[in-house]
C-alpha cells in the first residue's frame, strides 16, 4: 500500500496585527504550513482580553486552512518564572497562565517558554524555583496546551543553555504530559552545540535523546546566528547568512525523525514576508529527491 505523503511542515513567525486570524492569513499568502504567533503584546504584562469574536475568528480561520497544519504560540518575553525578585516572578507567574489560558481558548496545543533568567540568584535556585512555579501554574491550569521549554544561548543569566539545565527543571516537574521541548538552532550552536556535519549531527541529537528524550521535541525554532560557535549570544541571522553552516539545515530538514515537527523560522524581518520566503526558498533548496518524494513541498 502506498503510503500517504505529509506535508514539510515548514512556517514562519506571523504578525497578529489586525487580529489573531490575520497571522493564520499571512502565514497561507506565502506557503507556510506552520505558524508561530504571540497571542498578546510581547513586550507588556497586561493583554486585552479575548472577545468570542476574537476566538471564533481564529478557530474558524485555522479550521478552513488548507495549508497551515500547525500553529504554536510563544510566551511573552517579560516572563521570566525564575526571576529571584518577588514582584516579578508574580507578574511572572500571573502573565503566563493567563497566556496558558488564551492557548487553551484558541486551541493552540504548544506554548514555547524561555526558562527563566538567575540575575544575581544562583543557577540551582533559579531551576528550583522554575520547576516549582511550572508545578504551580499546570496545577491550577488544567487544559491540553504544552508548555515547550526552550533552550537558550547563554547570553547572560539565561537558563537552559545545556540540555541537563533543561532536565534538571523537567525532572521537578510533576505533570511531565504538559511540559516538553523546543529546540532553537541559532541557540543551541551559540551554547556550543555544532551539529553541522554528519558526526556532529548525530551527536547532538543523541546527546539530546539520551538527555530530554526525541518524543518530548514538539517544535524546531530555524534560525542562522550573527556569531560564532559557543560565543553565547542571541543574534538570529537569515539562513545562510550567518556562521551555521549551510550543511546543517540540510541534514536537518532531511532528516525523517523531525518530519512531524513543526518547524519555524524566526529570522529577521526588516523585509516583511519577503524575507521569510526567501529562508523557505532557501530551505527548500536543500530537500534531497528523496526527501521530496516523501513530503508535499508546497
């Protein structure tokens, strides 16, 4: 029997400007297949609260969809659930359930988090404190979305540059069902991470199994850095046009393992969409004949 062929599940960060259906409209114009939005500012604590209008526009977009097959939100950047000063860690706390909330009205299955950031508190303290504040928040949240922790460059006090940082705070979590894993390339080579030949591919992502686990990756953030391996800083570069090597997005993309996982690109956008399918085109451009034969490249 023939097998069904699937869709590349390839997108972009969408604009929610206009309305969150707009996203689900602009991510189609250009051929994305997954999309990633925020569901409110991501540079301010308080968010309008969402009008049935609001939801109902969103569920009926992203059902009518013929192409987008996958859609993922991403919290806020002023969270940080690991933050050692009270008053933020509340605002932190309050911020992101209510983004917990709205993923769960909007049918969005994955919600990606940065950890958290130390500041002048210790590593350990700040993993304690995430994992307690994730206990917390799935507690009082009960629902279907997934918390996707994210891993990080490095870049200052960040936490979960490393894969243990990351199973050290997922080992403390208690609903291990609703947190998993989203991988950043331009994140993972800026913490030290070189996956950019046959070698060094398999070995992270056997290092990455061995440590969080293959089936707990639910999402891909495709990014080229602006610096160098290991240098810990968060600088996303247009695929490539930055220090990754082409070969590792071709290994990647190629790779069956992540065919079910969206992936999605958050590269710089001073073009608009332009630049996004140029990363697509770009990506596209290194599907192997057999990779092709086995997905719908749109």
């Amino acid at each position: 029997m023939k097998q069904k062929k699937q869709s590349l599940l390839l997108g972009a960060h969408m604009s929610i400007a206009g309305g969150l259906q707009k996203a689900i409209e602009r991510g189609e114009s250009i051929g994305c297949t997954c999309i990633q939005i925020f569901t409110k500012s991501n540079k301010q604590w308080a968010a309008k609260k969402l009008t049935e209008e609001d939801i109902n526009n969103f569920k009926n977009a992203a059902k009518n969809s013929t192409i987008i097959k996958s859609i993922v939100a991403h919290a806020g950047y002023l969270i940080n659930i690991g933050s050692p000063n009270e008053l933020v860690n509340k605002k932190s706390v309050e911020s992101l359930m209510a983004e917990l909330l709205r993923c769960e009205m909007l049918n969005i299955p994955y919600l990606i988090l940065h950890p958290g950031a130390h500041l002048y508190s210790s590593e350990s303290d700040c993993i304690n404190l995430i994992a307690k504040n994730l206990n917390l928040i799935l507690s009082e949240n009960p629902g279907n979305t997934t918390i996707l922790l994210e891993n990080t460059a490095g870049q200052g006090s960040n936490i979960g540059y490393t894969f243990e940082q990351l199973k050290k705070i997922y080992e403390k979590v208690i609903d291990k069902k609703r947190v998993n894993f989203c991988l950043d390339t331009c994140h993972a080579f800026a913490a030290g991470y070189d996956f950019s030949t046959p070698k060094e591919y398999q070995q992270m992502w056997i290092h990455f199994d061995e440590t969080l686990g293959l089936e707990n990756l639910k999402a891909i953030h495709i990014n080229d850095s602006k610096f160098g391996l290991g240098l810990q800083k968060d600088r996303h570069a247009n695929i490539g046009e930055g220090k990754i090597d082409l070969e590792a997005f071709r290994l990647l993309f190629n790779d069956e393992r992540f065919f079910d996982v969206p992936k999605i690109l958050e590269t710089p956008k001073e073009e608009g969409l332009k630049e996004d399918i140029k990363n697509m085109n770009t990506i596209k451009n290194l599907l192997s004949s057999s990779t092709r034969k086995k997905l719908i490249v749109f």
